[in-house]
C-alpha cells in the first residue's frame, strides 16, 4: 500500500481541486461529498468554498473540511475520469487522485 501515511493525511490539512479537463460528468464526486462538489450549467462538477459558491477557475482550490475528509479521498480514488485532486495543504503533495503514489 502506497502513498501518504494514514497518519499524515489525518492530521495535515487537505485540498482538492477538480481538472475540468478530465471530468466525465459522472457525479459520483457530489454523492459523496455535496458540501465540497457541484455540477455546473456545464455539467462538469467543480469545488466549493466554505461560502457554497463555486470556485470555477481551473485549479482552484479548497480547504477539505475534517468531517469530509474520507468522503473526499474516496470521490478521488473512484472518479472515473481520474480529474479529482486531493492534495496536502502543507507541501502540495498529492494523497489521492491520479498522481497520488500508489
């Protein structure tokens, strides 16, 4: 088993950002997490701030709320378009999504 440590993602911040690039539209991200992700007009699901509104600039990032942190690592590994990043918010580093070390 790879990647971060399961104590370091459980007590660093996290991030995550969607690459609309890649998104399939698929929604598995908003069944699991609503508070973090939303479709667009679009179809394509973006991040949201702690004030519900879209972040709808490609790369944009939001702080991964401690409640949700599971729900999100879990919309990344299971996205079938590989498009959500969960990343640490001290270094950067990717935890879950496609360039997380397996």
């Amino acid at each position: 088993m790879g990647g971060a440590p399961v104590a370091e993602v459980a007590t660093d911040q996290l991030q995550v950002w969607v690459d609309q690039d890649l998104c399939t539209g698929d929604g598995l991200c908003v069944q699991y997490a609503p508070e973090v992700f939303e479709f667009d007009i679009d179809g394509l699901a973006y991040v949201k701030g702690p004030d519900g509104e879209l972040r709808q600039t490609a790369g944009a990032r939001v702080d991964v709320p401690e409640h949700l942190r599971l729900e999100v690592i879990d919309s990344a590994k299971e996205c079938p378009g590989d498009c959500i990043h969960v990343v640490r918010g001290s270094d950067g580093v990717e935890v879950a999504g496609p360039e997380a070390e397996d």
